[in-house]
C-alpha cells in the first residue's frame, strides 16, 4: 500500500537532491529556474 506519508517523504527526498544540484550553479542559472517555475505556478 502506498500512502500518503510514503509520498510525501519521497517528494521531500527529490527536493532536497533538487536543492543540493542547485547549489553549486551560478546565480544566474537558479535565477532562471526561479523564474520559470514561477510561471509554471499561474
């Protein structure tokens, strides 16, 4: 069974290796993937 609990650890899991390969990009670039995710929202 899958449940919530189990999903939400494995997204928390994705964002943080989503944050770590982010750190070590120039400013310019997580500016960018700010920007789109943000359209993305609307």
């Amino acid at each position: 069974m899958y449940t919530i609990e189990m999903a939400y650890a494995r997204m928390r899991e994705l964002q943080d290796m989503a944050n770590r390969s982010r750190a070590h990009q120039p400013a310019t670039a997580v500016r960018k993937a700010k920007k789109q995710r943000a359209a993305k929202k609307r």
